[in-house]
C-alpha cells in the first residue's frame, strides 16, 4: 500500500494441476529451490491457464518465531491488489443501480476539498486530486492504531487536493478508502460483507476476505523484513486501508478471481471494458504490464512487509499471481521467470554467490554520484567489509559484491557498475541504466 521508490533446504509444497505442455517446470522449479535454500524469499505463487491451475508453489515460512512453513493454504495481506476487488465492486454496484460513476461525492463526504468537483469515477482512476495520505510522514506513527470512518475522513479531508479534479492523474490510497465507504453506504453493509456477497461467496474463493489481526491458527502469514536476520513487521490495522489494501487472499483464489472477472463472471463486459480502459496509464484498479510484445493487465500490492502481484495476459488466457512475507530478491524476477517458464522465453537462475572484498578495496567506490538527467544523488559508503548505498530521502541499503568492481541489492533488482579511472557509477535496474559521475 506505501509507495517505495528503490527498495519482498527442501520445498514445502509443489504440485502441477492440468500440467501444460509449454510450462517449464523443472527450471522453475530450480529457482525456488535455490531461493528457499539462500533464504531469499518466503511466500507464494500459481500460474492458471483458462481457469485451471498449472504450477503453484510455497517456501519459506508463515512464522519464522514458531517454524511454521508456507504450504498452499497459506494466507497474505495483499495490499493494493485489494483496489482490483474494490474498484469491482464499484462497477457492481453501478450495474445494480446502487450508484453512477459519473455521480459527484459531496453527499457522501462534504469536508474533501473539491468534492463538489469530483466523481465516484475519479476516485477509480486516481484523478481525483485528493491528498495520498499514506505519503505523509505522520501516517507510520497511527497506522498500527484501530480508526473510525470519521477518523479516516478527517485524516482524508486534512490532507486536501494536490491538484484540480480530472485534470491529471496520481495515485492516492485515499481514493480507494473513500470508495469502500461509498459502497457501504450504498449497500448498507459492511465492507466485508459486500466483498462476501459480491465476489468470493459467488466465486467459491474461501482464501479471501477483509482481514483483521494476523491469525496464525487461520493459516495467516506475519510479514518479515530482513537484517542479518528475519525481522517482524508490525500489523497495519485493516480499518484504515480498507477497500485500499485490507484484503487477505492467496495466489491460487488470485487467479480464480481474475480470470472470472476478464471472463465476465462479476460484472459485464461494458463494465470491464470501461475498467481497462487506460487514461494517463491508469485504469480504474488495473495497469497495464509489458512482457516481450505481450500486454498483461492488474496490480501489484504492499502492506508491512507483504508484497503482491495479480496479473493477467488475456489473449492467452493466462494468470499469475504471486504473494510474499518477506523478500530479499525482487519479486518481479520472480514473476518474469514464471512468465519465462511458459512463453519459452529465456530466463537466469541466480547463484547468489559472492565475493569478498579487503576493507581497503572499498575505498575507489566511496562517494556522491549524479547526473542531471537522474532524480537523486547516490551516496556510497561503508561499514568495514560492507559497501552501503543511499538514494536522496531513502534508507542506506546494502551492497553485495559479485565480482570486482559489480555490486548488486537483490531485493530491488538493483546492479552496480564501477568505473574508478573514469568516476563513474553505472546503476542498473529495471531494465533501464544510468550513468553517474562521481563528485
């Protein structure tokens, strides 16, 4: 649910269901071998094709404290996926003639600046204007803490608009918070009852549903952060994210739910064509995702230490979902070797092997690096045998080395490049790289 800029042995459970000639098992399967044996990642995924589920996985563990380990039936927070259900209950209820998108939100909440100005279908495609409250620093001092609709709203209406209503878009959890009351009051329940009735009850997902406190006994996974160790993460309080992130799902009732929904199983086809409609590359709880000369559609999500991806390719008919509780390799690599594995497209599995350096052998490294053409400075430092990085505004992260003079972070698909004679720093990720000249 909070936006971050740089920076989620044996197999617990494998199994293959209607196994697809073009999906490359074996390979995949390495990789979460290697990952669970390095303890990169603990969590979930499953690939589903027309509905059927083709590979599905889990390692690592639910609670690091008690060993309990990750199987199928394994729970996570899925933070910002939970906009795909909101924004389709949404649609929902336009259907049934519980509202209009086109409708204007002062009769629900006449305190938002500009609310007079902006509609229900505003809020579905972030051009509302209204303020990201999960942006502001104070957000992490209450978000443990249990909060009214009231509350919400106040803390909503406080933050006012950071821009006139439809004439951009930016992503705003807000949105999506006012979105599940606006459901509420036009169904008259709660929110968790609208999700029970509308999709998941219809839908026979059993793994879904508006979450509360962390449950082991219900198969629910605590989240971790990494520092030489698991670390726990503290529990977000689901009354504050709501329709915005407050939803518990697994991988496998993720690909069910997406696939019935492009199948038009939950709402129509005007709805769903009105949904993926993309303006500014915001669709009404969806994006779109590039791979190769494919075009997927759905979210991603993050919530504590949760991370989640929901897409979906429909001229193949394919899903993938995957959900984690704590990462130190990037997600998204994840995801493109699921892709890989059934497009037959080439894919590497890490070693995660690396070298040491001599405290001495980290001094050509240290120092500012920039470019104009690059929105922050790198600083590089270190800490003995320990190479540091930090972006402006954000955290230090560390740096392994992977041969002389390349270092990389993992969990953000981050790669560095040093280039001493020349004071340069070559910082690659996601595909793009930038060049960056020491101070």
């Amino acid at each position: 649910m909070v936006k971050k800029i740089l920076i989620s042995m044996l197999l617990s459970l494998s199994f293959v269901i209607g196994y697809s000639q073009k999906m490359n098992v074996a390979k995949l399967d390495s990789l979460f071998h290697i990952l669970e044996a390095k303890d990169k990642f603990m969590g979930s995924i499953a690939v589903a094709q027309n509905g059927a589920l083709i590979y599905s996985k889990s390692i690592g563990k639910d609670d690091v404290e008690t060993n309990k380990k990750a199987t199928n039936l394994s729970k996570y927070r899925i933070g910002s996926i939970s906009k795909t259900f909101t924004s389709t209950l949404v649609f929902k209820a336009a259907e049934e003639k519980k509202l209009s998108l086109n409708q204007t939100i002062e009769i629900y909440f006449p305190t938002i600046e500009n609310a007079s100005k902006i509609t229900i279908g505003n809020l579905l495609n972030h051009r509302s204007g209204i303020h990201n409250f999960t942006n502001d620093p104070e957000y992490l001092k209450y978000n443990t803490e249990p909060k009214s609709e009231q509350q919400m709203i106040e803390i909503i209406a406080k933050g006012k608009s950071d821009f006139e209503p439809n004439s951009k878009a930016d992503y705003s959890n807000s949105n999506y918070v006012l979105l599940s009351y606006i459901l509420q009051k036009a169904y008259k329940k709660p929110f968790a009852t609208i999700l029970q009735d509308k999709i998941t009850k219809p839908l026979g997902l059993k793994n879904t549903y508006v979450g509360s406190k962390i449950s082991l006994q219900n198969n629910e996974a605590n989240s971790y952060r990494f520092s030489d160790k698991w670390i726990k993460e503290t529990e977000t309080d689901m009354s504050i994210p709501m329709g915005a992130g407050a939803i518990v799902s697994n991988p496998t009732d993720l690909t069910l739910f997406i696939d019935h929904l492009f199948a038009y199983k939950i709402i129509n086809e005007s709805s769903l064509a009105q949904m993926t409609t993309l303006q500014d590359n915001y669709g009404m709880g969806i994006f779109q995702i590039p791979f190769y000369d494919k075009k997927g559609l759905g979210h991603t999500g993050g919530i504590d230490e949760f991370r989640s991806v929901l897409y979906y390719f429909e001229a193949d008919k394919i899903a993938v979902a995957l959900t984690s509780n704590g990462k130190t390799y990037d997600n998204n690599e994840i995801i493109k070797a699921a892709l890989s594995s059934y497009f037959d497209k080439p894919f590497t599995i890490p070693t995660f092997k690396n070298i040491e350096l001599k405290t001495e052998e980290l001094d050509p490294y240290l120092g500012e690096y920039s470019d104009a053409g690059f929105p922050m400075t790198i600083t590089v430092t270190k800490d003995n045998l320990k190479l540091f990085a930090q972006a402006t505004g954000q955290s230090a992260f560390p740096l392994e080395a992977t041969e002389k003079d390349n270092f990389e972070f993992v969990a953000a698909g981050i790669k560095l490049e040093f280039r001493p004679n020349e004071k340069l720093m070559v910082l690659k990720q996601g595909g793009r790289e930038f060049k960056l000249t020491k101070k």
